[in-house]
C-alpha cells in the first residue's frame, strides 16, 4: 500500500477513483437495493425483510471502500458479498454506529407526542429531532468509525476507540461538510432549474414523472437504480473520510510511540512518511 500517495489523495478524487473502480459491484448492489425497494412498494408486508438487507447492502457498500484503498484492488461482486466473519463483525459494529442516532430519534419522537401541553411546532420539533440525530451519527462515526476499515482488514476493530480520539475532529467537520456539499449543489442546481425553467418544460418533467409508474419493470428498475447509485456515491465519500481517517490515526499514534500493526500491514510509520502533509 502506498500511503504517501493516499495520504496526499483529495478526498472527493479518492471518492470517484475508488466508485469508479468499483463500479460493476456498486450496480450489483444499487440493482438489488432498487429491486427491493420497488418490491416494498408493490408488497409492504415486505418491509421487515428489506431492512436487513438494505443494512447488509449498506456494509458491503463501505466494505467494497475500505478494502480497494487499502490494498489498491477491485473488489470483485464475489468478494464484496461473500459472507466472512469480517463481514458479520463489521455488521454488528455497523449497527452500533447507526443505532446510536436511531436511538436518539426514537425517544426524541416519543417525547414530542407524549407531550401533553404542545406549545410547539410539531414539524419543527421533528426536524430539531432528526438534526440532533444527525449529529449523534457524526459523533458515533468520528468515533467508532476507525473500527470499520480495520475490521474489513481482519485486525481487532475492537481496540479503535483510542484511534478515534486521535482523529475526532478531522473525521467530525468532514463528514458535516464533505457529503453534503454535493447534495447542496444538487438541489441547487434543481432549484435553478425550476426557476428558470418554462411552463411547458415543468409540465412535460411532472408528465414522465408520473408515467413511471406504467413503464415496463426493466425501464422504473433502470431508473431507481441509478438513483441507488447517486445514494451510494454519497455514502462512498463518507467511507473515504473514515478510511482515511484511520490511516492519519495510525501515524499520529505511531508518533507517540504506539504498535500500528495491523493485519500484517505498515500503516504508513517510516520515517520518511511521517512528515506528509494530511488532506
């Protein structure tokens, strides 16, 4: 692995490098996950099944990054989905992550309508809610999240937490600022669109829209698919931001003296990398 080249990698340029790499495994997956969601809408009773799946497409998804920066290679569709012990641990870890800010959301939700005196805006409040949630999400991933790469490498992800701490504030701003941005532009874009767009147009976009429910199955699964892939694209920039993370805590680490071995690998210790300037 070269660190120094990593280390120096722009974190949206890793992004597209790795999803571009990739990109047979993460159709596979935005496929599936549209297949499912297409099937959910047409058979609700479906839903508890596609929970599972959609976390266990989710971690496959950030498995498929960490693995292809760490060693330079595709992840082949066979490799991303085969069911290892790495793949189970990194899906428990995965889950304590996320249902830290699912918790939050829980009692938040619970409170607001167990209210009795509302003095409030229950929109507002939802919303207040769900950015607190947010937040807890940012704070659980800047600190547990150095145990996904190292779990997908097959170290002790368990013994992160300290790796964590070394990195808290350049994984927290990141992970706020960096996934969002392109979302910002998006719909700024969009909103332009809107605004500037004739009536004629708007009618004809709401017209396709509205057709897609009597498209034939292939033509709303190619749609939902690529929205699948924008969706995983995001996602793909925050495991870039936890994967690199990992690396710069392992220097840091290394600095005061720390074993950064991990799996059989130099994370980056020499010397001669240790002046690299991180992005």
């Amino acid at each position: 692995m070269d660190f120094e080249k990593i280390n120096r990698r722009w974190i949206y340029g890793l992004t597209l490098s790795v999803f571009g790499r990739n990109l047979v495994t993460y159709i596979i997956i935005a496929a599936v996950s549209a297949l499912f969601g297409i099937g959910q809408a047409i058979l609700p009773f479906i839903g508890l099944v596609t929970w599972p799946i959609t976390i266990y497409l989710g971690v496959v998804s950030f498995m498929v990054v960490h693995k292809s920066i760490l060693t330079n290679e595709v992840i082949t569709p066979g490799e991303a989905f085969a069911i290892t012990p790495e793949l189970k641990t990194y899906f428990w870890q995965y889950i304590f992550i996320f249902g830290i800010p699912l918790f939050v959301a829980i009692i938040g939700a619970i409170l607001i309508f167990m209210a009795r005196d509302r003095e409030f805006d229950i929109d507002i409040a939802m919303w207040t809610v769900g950015g607190v949630s947010a937040l807890f999400y940012y704070i659980a991933m800047s600190l547990f999240g150095n145990s996904l790469p190292a779990t997908a490498l097959k170290a002790d992800g368990m013994m992160m937490l300290s790796r964590g701490k070394a990195t808290f504030f350049y994984s927290f701003f990141r992970l706020i600022m960096l996934p969002l941005l392109p979302v910002v532009a998006l719909l700024g874009g969009i909103f332009y669109l809107l605004t500037t767009s004739s009536e004629e147009s708007m009618v004809a976009v709401s017209d396709w829209l509205m057709s897609l429910g009597s498209e034939p199955v292939f033509s709303i699964l190619a749609f939902y698919t690529v929205l699948q892939l924008l969706v995983i694209l995001l996602n793909t920039i925050t495991a870039v931001i936890i994967t690199k993370a990992f690396l710069l805590a392992e220097v840091r680490l290394a600095l005061q003296g720390e074993v950064t071995q991990w799996a059989g690998r130099n994370f980056g210790i020499e010397a001669a990398q240790r002046g690299v300037i991180y992005k």
